[in-house]
C-alpha cells in the first residue's frame, strides 16, 4: 500500500488502484456525515478535487492522486459516512481509477515513511 | 495575534483527552475522545460537563438593586428592574443603529446585578458598561472564578448528589448553593435546549467540582463543537454568527426578550440604543427573520451559504448563519436569515453549496424541543 501527503492510502488491485483516506485523516476530520464521489467515467488529473468529505467540524476535499478514469465508487460510504471513521482502510473506500501507469505509485510513500509524517 | 489565554481547569481537559484549540482569545476544548457526535449525543441522553470558563463574568453594584437595574435599563431593552429577586433573564446590549452589541443573562442577586457575557465581546462590552452607567455603579469583572454548565435530562440527579437543593430550583433561578466544599453561584439555565445548570465556582476550587461531577458516570466532558451542534439544533443563538452589530433583534426573532413595559405604551418604554427601530419593528415590521431550514440532502449547509428563491438565476434572499449536522436530528440543520417575505414556514429554497443549488425548507424552530424544568 501506498500513501500520499493528502492523507490517501493507494492500494494496487488488477490494473485498477483503489484509493481512500487513511485512519489519521478520519480521526482528524472528526465524525464524517457527508460524502460526495465523482461518477464513474469521469477522466481526473492529479490533482483535481473529486471528493467532499463532511465532518461535524468541516469540509474538506480529496484530490485525484494520478491522472486517470474514475470506473467505480463507494456508494455504501454515500449511503453511510460513518464508515469511514469505522474502517477507514478497509471497507470505506473511496473509489477505484483506472490509470496509464502503474509505475507512477513508486513516488508515494511506503508505510514506514507515511508514519514518519504523521508521527 | 496577542498570547493565547488559559484557563482554570486547562490541565484537567489536557489530562481527559481534550484537543484544544484557540477560541476567542482563549485556549479550549474543542472535543474529547468521544467526539463531537457522541459528546452531543451524550449530553441529550445523560449530562455533560461543559467548561465556560472564557465567558465574561460581572457584577454591578450601586445603591441597591433598584439603582443598578434602572441604570442598566438605558443598555438594553430587558425589564430588568423588575425581575425578581434570584431570577435570571436573557437579554442584549443594542447599539443605535438597533443591532446588537452581544447577548448576555442578567440574575438579580439581591444587593447587586450579576451579568454574563461573550468571550469575545468582553472588553467592548465592559467598555460599553463603563461608559454608558452612571458614577454611582460599580463595574467588577470576575476573574477569579471558573464557569461551568452541567447539561442533560440527568443533570438534576447528578448534582442533587452534592447538594440537593438544586432539584428546588426552576428553569431560571439562581442560588448561592454550597458544591464540592466551595460556595457557588448556580443558575438553571444553558445553551443546549436540555435542562442543566450553569455553576459559577472559584476557580482553586473548579477542578474538585469538575473531579466530583465527572467521577459520576452519567456525566462526560463535552467539548466546543458539541456545544455549538447542540445549541444549533436547540434553535439558540451565536453571537458573531446569528447575531451582530447589523442584526436586530426583531430579525433575529428575539423579541420575547423584550417585556411589556419596555415596549411601545409600557411605563418604561424605550430609553435604550436603537429603540426607534426595535420598537417599530416589533409590529411585523422588522425587513429580514431568522428561520430554520432543513437541507432536503445530506449535505450540511454551513455558515455563509448564500439563499434563493429558485434552482437557477436570481439574486439571493438571504444567507445560513449557523449551519452543520444535527445529531440528533440525524440530519444537516441550519438557521439563516432571509427576507420577510421568504421567512414563511413551509417555503422551499435553494442553497448554494460548492456551486450547485441544493433544496433547503424554511422549518420551525428549534429542531430538537426543549426540555427546561419551569
């Protein structure tokens, strides 16, 4: 697994990457109530804020991690935001994106380094 | 930015888990390890234990009660010369445009007037009490005692535990009740819409009480965020948000604070800043109304959004003041003001979130019914 300085863990599934947001940056945001996803279909840049996240305190916005096609979302976390406080590494996943290149996951972080950051 | 304030019981939150964050000049609790959700949910269910402690505490005295009430009476349009003795009332300092200064609770505590005030309206509203009172009042700022509020539908029970004498009192009485070895000023009252007290207590003898409430298992900590979530849903308002120096308070749907006989034909009618305007418009007059609305999706609709009549074009009618997820009500909840003539209960808006138009109904206030004891 992967993760990025905007707090999104990336997980290599097929030729697919899975992205959601790790448990430090549900713990910071406070209990989630609102989440918005692009629709599947939706071509991103790197960069381009795709997702709304709602906490009782504020929102926020997630940003495509690489430039690709958005092909699946969530929508269990739509019909539930809890779940991401719950599992935010497991079953609150945001959505799947189909990118050109899976080679450009090597300049994220590895665990060891992405702890390092929020320690 | 000028030093960050700290408080009497900074280390017992520290030590309980708190994240504490700057608010109006002070160090606070936002939350503790609860969270916001369950710290609000908590204090709806059972009690929970809110530190205050940045709020202004005064007392004014003068001749006697009678002196100090009248002479208060030109700053705002309460009738506080004739409440009762022990009694407590909630009221604001209007400005002479007929918007309003701060809201504050006053108690008639027999030999003086005891006024409660916004942290972060303090200096402007003590400088605004020194230089609209006459010589023969006395301005003390209370700064060596800790404010707390116990709040819930247990609240009663828990601090029946240490003195009894608070099951006696009603929704807006105050005594001076022994708690914890420490005499303190308790008031029934809160910012939650729950039944509570709040307890003004010295501060060396804070944290014992906070120990001593806390050590009982129906009460958590509860921090800011769960404090403004509850007083939202309970339709209370924040000063700087929902109310300012632009507002008044017949917009702001606050007249009930304004008793007979400061009113048109009442025997001390008017006489405090702003009056022309606040007068009138108590007759239906007043060009904009504080409502509720209730986001028709899931997204909360927060301070600022801007309010129209239609899902496209226009101009808007209006803006949400106060807004998040209530919950208790489980859903977003949020209050605006808007133009009388969109104000009506039932009206159906739009509020512009990130861009797009999202339904929002003009709903009865407050989302959650109070549960005072009067």
């Amino acid at each position: 697994m992967k993760f990025t300085e905007d707090h999104e863990w990336l997980r290599i599934e097929g030729d697919l990457v899975v992205v959601g947001i790790t448990e430090h940056a549900s713990t910071q945001l406070g209990d989630v109530v609102f989440v918005e996803l692009p629709e599947v279909g939706t071509m991103v840049a790197a960069g381009d804020e795709i997702v709304v996240i709602e906490s009782v305190k504020a929102a926020s916005d997630i940003a495509a991690p690489l430039d690709g096609e958005i092909v699946e979302i969530n929508e269990a976390i739509v019909d539930e935001p809890s779940k991401v406080n719950a599992d935010p590494l497991g079953e609150a996943w945001f959505f799947k994106m189909k990118v050109d290149d899976l080679s450009l996951l090597d300049q994220f972080m590895d665990e060891d380094e992405y702890k390092d950051l929020v320690d | 930015m000028s030093e960050l304030l700290h408080l009497p019981l900074e280390a017992l939150h520290v030590e309980l888990g708190a994240k504490m964050v700057p608010f109006a000049g002070y160090s606070m609790p936002v939350q503790y390890g609860l969270g916001v959700m369950k710290e609000h949910l908590h204090t709806r269910a059972a009690a929970g234990l809110f530190d205050v402690s940045h709020m202004g505490q005064v007392i004014l005295r003068g001749a006697d009660y009678q002196a100090v009430a009248q002479a208060f009476e030109a700053l705002v349009p309460v009738d506080v010369a004739g409440l009762g003795l022990n009694r407590q009332r909630y009221g604001y300092f209007t400005n002479q445009a007929g918007g309003i200064e701060d809201d504050l609770m006053l108690a008639n505590r027999g030999d003086h007037l005891f006024v409660v005030i916004n942290a972060a309206c303090k200096d402007a509203d003590i400088a605004l009490m020194r230089a609209g009172l006459p010589a023969g009042v006395t301005l003390e700022v209370i700064e060596d005692r800790a404010l707390l509020a116990l709040q819930g539908p247990l609240a009663e029970d828990v601090l029946a535990g240490l003195n009894p004498a608070v099951r006696a009192m009603r929704f807006m009485d105050v005594a001076d009740l022994d708690l914890a070895g420490a005499t303190c000023w308790v008031s029934r009252s809160g910012y939650t819409g729950e039944d509570g007290y709040e307890i003004s207590v010295p501060a060396d003898a804070a944290e014992d009480l906070a120990r001593a409430l806390l050590s009982d298992e129906r009460v958590e900590a509860i921090g800011l965020g769960a404090r403004d979530s509850l007083r939202l849903e309970a339709g209370l308002c924040l000063y700087g948000h929902d109310i300012d120096a632009h507002t008044s308070p017949i917009e702001a749907g606050l007249g009930w604070a304004i008793q007979k006989v400061r009113r048109t034909g009442g025997a001390r009618a008017g006489g405090f800043p702003g009056a022309a305007r606040i007068l009138s418009e108590l007759d239906g007059k007043a060009p904009r109304a504080r409502v509720g609305l209730l986001p028709e999706g899931r997204a909360p609709m927060r301070e600022g959004v801007e309010l129209f009549t239609t899902a496209e074009g226009g101009h808007p009618i209006g803006r949400v003041t106060s807004g998040g997820f209530g919950p208790t009500v489980g859903a977003p909840v949020a209050m605006g003001l808007v133009a009388r003539d969109h104000a009506t209960v039932g009206t159906q808006l739009y509020g512009e979130v990130r861009g797009k138009r999202l339904p929002v109904t003009v709903v009865t206030l407050p989302f959650t019914p109070a549960n005072f004891k009067r």
